[in-house]
C-alpha cells in the first residue's frame, strides 16, 4: 500500500514544486467531510479552495455524471450543442446579461475579459484593477493582480494594468485617462483576506465608468456562484456590470470558466478573435447547469443567506471570546474571514485547526478563510466554531 509519505516523496520527484502541500494525502469525501489516508475525517470548510459548492458525492451531481457520461464529452466548439446554450441562457439572464463565452479556469475568463476589453476599446487599453487583488496566473491574469508577491520574477509584465487602492473611489477618479478602457474588481476579494466592496464606493465606481464610457467588470471567480448568497456577489450592490467572469464553484469541481457580457461590448469580437479548445464542453456544462438551476430553482440560495448570517455570528462570538486575537470578522455569506493579530499567524492557527479536524485556508493580510460547501448545515457550523474555540484558546 503507498503510504502518505511515498506519495509526498514521490511528488517531490515527479511534481514541479509549484504548492507548499498539507502534509495530507485524501481519498474519499462525503457531504462537507473529507478522510486522509490514515481514515482521519476532517470538516471541511476550505472547499478546495471554494470549488465543491455542493461538496462531496452529492447526489445531483453524480446523477448529471452518470447521465452524461453516456452522452457527449466534448465535441469541440466547431459543432452546436445544448448544455452550453441552456447554461448561458441562465447565468446571462439572471446578470441582466446577454451573452456568453466558455473556458476552464478563472484566470482563462479573465483574459478573455482584458481581450474583450482591449477590442472594444479601439485604443483605449488600460484596466484599472484594485490593490490586493486577485485575478489568476497567467501572464495578463498577475499583471492585472494588485499583489506583487505573485508577480516577482515574472517581469516584464503585460503592461496595460493600473492598480489602486481597493474601497478608494478618489483614486480611481485620479487614475483615470485617455487610456482607460475599464474597471475589474472582485466585489469580495478572496485571496486579498475577504474584503467586501463598501456600497458607496461600487455606487461610485459605476457612475465613474458611466461618467468616462469604461466598462464594469467584475471578477466573480470566488465570490460568484451564491457563495455570497446572491447568484453574483455584486447583486449586493445597485450596479449593472457591462462583463462578469466566474468559475471555481460553477462546475462543482469539474474546470469551467465564463466571461458574461452585453451583446454591445460582446459584438467587439469577431469570428477567430478568441477560442478555447475544451471551453464549454458538453459533459462540463451539464454539470454546471444542474448546479445552477439548484441556484436559481431550489432556494439554495437563501439557504448559503441562512447559513452565512449564522457562521457570521459564530465568528463574531469568537471575536468576542479572543479580542487580543481576533482583530475582525468580515465576509458576505459563506465567504468568511477572521483576521488575527500580527502577534499570531493565521498559517499557524490553520494548522492547528486541520490537527483539530477542521480545513480552512488562509488569505492576505493574516486571514483565517472559511468557504465551506454551500449545502454545509447549522450543526456543522456549530462544530466547526467549537473546533475554533478549542484551538484558538492555544494560542490566547
Ligand atoms: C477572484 C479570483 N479570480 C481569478 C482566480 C483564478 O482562478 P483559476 O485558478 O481558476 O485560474 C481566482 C483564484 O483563486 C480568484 O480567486
């Protein structure tokens, strides 16, 4: 049998070491728990990384697999089918959007937004993006990320990027020019230590793109996808996007993006300008459109509201509990974050709860980040806060 150790020695030999891994091999998953190897069982509210919206062997899911797996897998985008059309019917009505263009991964729909943009701009091209952000690992993707810390050794950058500072609507009045073509902002930012947009400045930054003809663009690849507890996170706010790009949760583990957009902005794109081989296949988009239609349809939303509200005030009780720990707790939904002391590291801290049984991640800014499953439950909330409090009282 390999054990834990075989496969870590292993995929130091025969992986590019690119991720800094738990020391944890898993193997199987049920609802919003996971096992390891050695038959531990781990509450999981880490999501692969707020991938497994509807978590582990969950029965809609593996009923569209087993469905389709007879059907079509991929047909190439030389060819019509259905899944992809029903899918972009949905998600576009549901974002006052018109139209739709398939890829795989977040970072893939943001590039084809910062493409989309460049041709509808006819000269204008820069983007302004926000400090702190994050937007992918491509080339373009980190040049538009306001962290330097993923751009390191990678320069010279795609140039085209402005970054400014997040919830500040004078710098992004100042940093507008002749140049400038639009606005991509996560409305929550994820990997920037869970940071909702404060609704005076999305209201602004709408009338600033009105005011100079930019388009509105919102990275939804975390926050989208009822994380929040709206179908989009910026449905939180009175603003109409022109482009929206989601991924992660859509395809419930399986890789899709999108890039959503008005037919205004969309008819910039011309038959060649953009393609993705895979983007949109048959098999994937059925699953994302089951996912979906239990957004829209089966009141999956206003459960991830229900269950937001209460793992908010679970964090708010620990904040409560630890003030010389808990600096704050903040979040939208079941897109939480508590941030710690510079005294304590959230690295440490998310160790010490995955030896307790719990798995979350961290983000920017020493943030504790919890992206549980969205079908996650009360009592499994609760658990988790006691994990929180056991662990935490370590380090007080
Ligand atoms: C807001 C945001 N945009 C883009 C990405 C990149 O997505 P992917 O890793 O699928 O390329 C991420 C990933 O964490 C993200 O959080």
């Amino acid at each position: 049998m390999t054990t834990t150790q075989d496969l870590i020695a292993q995929e130091h030999q025969y992986l590019m070491q690119t991720y800094k891994r738990f020391p944890i091999a898993l193997t199987k998953g049920e609802g919003v728990r996971v096992w390891d190897a050695e038959g531990k069982c781990y509450l999981d509210f880490l999501a692969g990384i707020a991938v497994n919206a509807l978590g582990y062997n969950h029965p809609a899911v593996r009923a569209t697999i087993q469905a389709q797996s007879s059907g079509l897998i991929h047909t190439s985008n030389l060819f019509y089918t259905r899944n992809q059309i029903e899918l972009a019917k949905l998600l576009t009505a549901q974002a006052d959007l018109d139209c739709a263009f398939y890829c795989n991964s977040g970072a893939e729909a943001n590039e084809g937004a910062f493409k989309l943009a460049r041709k509808w701009g006819q000269g204008r091209y820069e983007i302004l993006t926000a400090q702190q952000s994050f937007h992918g690992r491509t080339l373009a993707a980190v040049s538009a990320t306001g962290q330097t810390k993923y751009q390191q050794g990678f320069q010279p950058l795609m140039p085209g990027f402005q970054h400014i500072p997040y919830n500040d609507l004078d710098a992004l009045r100042q940093a507008i020019s002749p140049h400038t073509v639009g606005v991509l902002l996560e409305a929550v930012q994820g990997e920037g230590g869970i940071q909702p947009a404060r609704p005076e400045y999305l209201a602004g930054v709408a009338a600033l793109c009105q005011e100079h003809q930019l388009l509105l663009m919102f990275d939804e690849v975390q926050c989208g996808m009822g994380r929040t507890g709206k179908l989009f996170a910026y449905q939180h706010y009175a603003v109409q996007p022109d482009i929206v790009t989601v991924a992660k949760g859509l395809g419930c583990g399986f890789p899709i993006g999108m890039m959503l957009a008005k037919r205004s902005v969309a008819q910039a794109f011309e038959y060649g300008d953009h393609a993705s081989t895979f983007g949109g296949g048959e098999f994937v988009t059925g699953v994302a459109l089951t996912f979906a239609r239990m957004l829209t349809d089966d009141g999956l939303l206003a459960h991830v509201t229900n269950m937001g509200q209460l793992l908010a005030a679970r964090l708010h009780e620990l904040q409560q509990q630890f003030p010389a720990l808990i600096i704050e707790a903040r979040g939208l939904g079941l897109m939480a974050g508590l941030q710690l002391e510079a005294s304590v590291s959230a690295g440490d801290v998310s160790t010490a709860l995955r030896e307790n049984g719990l798995l979350t991640a961290t983000a920017g800014g020493n943030v504790i980040r919890f992206v549980p499953p969205l079908i996650i439950q009360s009592a499994d909330i609760d658990e988790a806060a006691a994990i929180l409090a056991a662990t935490l009282a370590r380090f007080a």
